[in-house]
C-alpha cells in the first residue's frame, strides 16, 4: 500500500525549499510541460482513443489544444500575476499604503474524472503550479490509459516533491482525503462531492468543487432553428455525451418543437451518419455500469431519433427522446450520455418557473434571436456558466472562469480565475513612521470622538 501520509509530507517539505515561490522556477516548470505535451501528442491522442474511443480530432480540439491554450496564456501571465497589487488606504491610516501579495497556499490535491481525462486534470494541475504550490494528482481509475500517461509525464517534468500523480481506485481516493492539504480541487458528481468536502472540513481545508447536474438548454420560437440543431447536436454528443457541461435537456417553445427536432434527426445524421455504432469515430461509454444505466433511464420513453446500442462496444446511438415528462427517469439524475429528452415551455415565466425549481445547473444555454429573451434569461436564471447561440464553447475562453454553483459546485479556475483560486490573497498595510497621530492613543475625550465622527 502506498504510503499516503509519506507523499503529503514530501510535498510539504519541497514546498519549504521555497522554490515554488520564485516566479521563474514556475515558469521554467510549466514551459518544460508544454514541451513534453507538444512532443507526445500522438501518445495522449492514443490513450484518450484507448480509454473512450475519442476519434483523433475530438482528442486534440477538447483536450490537448485546450490544454496548450491554458498552459500558453499562463506561461505569459504568471510573472504578472504574481506581483504584489497596490491598494488605496484610507485617511484614518494617513500615510500608508496598501498591498495585497499573492501566496501558494502550499500542497494542493487534485482529484480529477474519466471523461475528459486529459485535460480536466491537466488545467486544473496548471493554476495550481502556476500560484506556487505542490500537488498531488489523482487521475480516474475509469480512465487507466490516460492516468498511466499522466503518472508518466509528470515524472518526466517534475521533481517528485512537485508534482506526485497517485493512480488508482476508490480505496486510493478515501486514503488521500485522510491526509491534510492546504486547499483541495475536485472534478466529478455532486454526492462525491459532499463526501470531498466533508473531509476537507476536518482540516478547514478550502476546497474547489466542479460538479455537475442538469443543464437547461432553452430554445426560442426565434432561434435559428438549423444553426441551433447542430450546434446542440455537437455540444451533446460529443465524448457520447459525457460531458458535465453538455446540454442535459432541451427546453422548447412549444411552437418550434417539430421543427427542432427534424433539424435534429438532420444534424445527427450529417455528423454521425445513420450507423453511428459502426462509426469508427464515434466514442463509447466509459463502461458497462454506465451503459446499462443509460439503457435503463431509456425504457418507456418514446425515442424519435436513434435509441440503438451495441453492448460489445459500448455504443449508444445520440438519442433524441419526445414527450418526457419532468417525472420521468431521464430527468431525475444528470444523464451523462447520449441522451436527449425534449421538454416544452409556452411563456419565458414558465421555463424560468421550471428550471428555478430544480437545483442551480452548471451550465445554461439560450438559443434566441431576440434580446429582450436574452436579457430576461440572463437576469433570473442562476447557473455556473454557459452561452447565447452556442453550446459548451465558453469552456474555451481562458479569460472566462469555469465553476459551478449551489449543487453544481463552488469556486472556479481557468486563466487568472484558476490562478487567483489556488491563491491566498496576503493583505499588508505599510504605515509610515513619519507622522504619528495622536487622536486614536487614550485617554480618549470628547473633542476627539467629534473628531473621529468627521473622519
């Protein structure tokens, strides 16, 4: 057995060096991954291929071009975020100034899923390098492939004090939440989730929580109906939907449903022909426990697009279901899969009604030609992040933060998000010792407490 408490204790020791604190040893740290990530794409690409059958260009657009991205505009940011920031003072503190000094927190846990095995544990393992900790990586057990290349490259790139990557299952992820961290990140379900955090409460640990839920995609009667299939399509199908921010559900003004679903037979077809479990480009689910869950949450529902499997390789056809109920088994959990349920709305105070009813979604989408609908959407709906005409995308923004809220999760990284995430803010106030005012020092009178009132 891995001896858990030996990693931690490294870790902090290294951190103690101080090196992670000098700006050039994380910038020279983080230039070396993006050196061994451009020279061993080919081998990323294959494990992410063996793992969930990702086709070439799906592996490299979702997750190591957007790994690259992240890792590029850090390395050019770092030196800039890691300055002391000037603040103003007040005038009861005349003359001083003040500064706030950003500081790693010290070891950091990461704890990351299987579906975008890559680079939901690469980005995330970035900020907090970036900040100046130590980390202790621990990729899925469901994604064994990729958490065997990720174990590797980290060894290739950093001191074992830096940077340790931890493989295994269940019984790995409850030893490591037994040890003390200094601040805590988790990708996965929301039930994990509760479980991460109270484990971090015995330490005060703060904790970054990405989860998941149900995420609304809402479309108009003046959306464009053909733009808005395929870019639905694509957002939900891709990795065969396991993806925590696909579209969980469409919601649809009744007067557009037909028409969107035509356009979405349509769409389907045209990405994924009309065999899409013989498409060799076409991703499977991660397991057989997935694959009959998603089985199950088809029975009874009327499929009106695709609704085929092949057990031997874990396909399900991207399956689009008409006429759900919101009571159905379908809406009940966080899909995860290819499936598709079409719900109905007749008035924007209804869809607002509905989805505010359920627990706040990580991400939202709107497909609208009308910004008054844009604006009404934006001002009453709660929800981590999402996007108006587009599904997913917003995941590729650097500048934009990536997080949740209520049971969708807390906290959020990417770019300078993810930096200032594993970042404790130092607040120092430098008082001069030129003037020293004698009004606050007792004994206090009464012509300085009307004179503290005017202050």
């Amino acid at each position: 057995m891995v001896d858990f408490s030996a990693i931690t204790e490294r870790q902090r020791a290294f951190f103690a060096t101080g090196l992670t604190k000098d700006v050039s040893y994380r910038q020279a740290s983080l230039q070396a991954l993006l050196g061994w990530i451009r020279s061993h794409d080919d081998e990323i690409m294959a494990a992410l291929k063996t793992d969930l059958n990702k086709p070439p260009f799906e592996a490299y657009a979702t997750e190591v071009g957007a790994v690259l991205d992240e890792l590029k505009f850090a390395c050019r940011r770092v030196r800039r975020w890691s300055r002391p920031k000037r603040v103003a003072s007040n005038l009861k503190n005349f003359p001083s100034g003040g500064r706030r000094y950003p500081q790693p927190y010290g070891v950091a846990l990461i704890l990351t899923p299987w579906n975008y095995p890559f680079m939901l544990t690469v980005i995330p393992m970035i900020a907090a390098l970036a900040a100046g900790n130590c980390a202790v990586v621990k990729p899925s057990a469901y994604s064994p492939a990729t958490s065997s290349l990720i174990a590797r490259m980290c060894a290739d790139v950093f001191d074992p004090g830096h940077v340790t990557v931890v493989e295994g299952g269940r019984q790995e992820n409850a030893a490591l939440l037994n040890e003390r961290y200094d601040i805590i990140l988790f990708t996965g379900s929301t039930a994990v989730g509760r479980v991460v955090m109270e484990a971090a409460s015995r330490h005060l640990t703060p904790v970054i929580l990405e989860l998941g839920g149900k995420s609304p995609c809402i479309v108009d009667e003046t959306a464009n109906l053909k733009l808005a299939a395929r870019r639905i399509a694509w957002g939900k199908f891709m990795n065969a939907g396991q993806t925590c921010v696909a579209p969980d559900y469409l919601l649809v003004h009744q007067s557009v449903k037909s028409k969107l679903v035509e356009e979405l037979g349509l769409a389907i077809q045209a990405m994924f022909t009309d065999q899409p479990c013989a498409n060799p480009d076409y991703p499977r689910i991660v397991n057989d426990k997935h694959f009959q869950r998603l089985l199950g949450l088809l029975a009874g529902e009327r499929i009106v697009v695709g609704g085929g499997s092949n057990p031997e390789t874990l396909q399900i056809e991207p399956t689009v279901l008409d006429a759900v109920s919101w009571d159905s088994a379908v809406m009940g959990e966080e899909i995860f899969g290819p499936l598709l349920p079409v719900l109905t709305y007749t008035e924007p105070a209804e869809a607002v009604q509905l989805i505010g009813a359920r627990p706040k979604p990580l991400a939202t989408y709107l497909f609208t030609s009308s910004a008054a609908a844009e604006r009404y959407f934006l001002k009453r709906l709660s929800f981590g992040g999402g996007c108006i005409n587009d599904t997913v995308v917003h995941l590729s923004v650097p500048r934009l933060p990536f997080g949740g809220v209520g049971d969708s999760g807390m906290g959020s990284y990417h770019g300078k998000a993810g930096f200032d995430a594993f970042t404790h803010y130092r607040s120092v106030l430098d008082k001069s010792t030129l003037i020293d005012i004698p009004l606050r020092y007792p004994p206090y009178t009464k012509t300085a407490l009307t004179l503290l009132k005017k202050l």
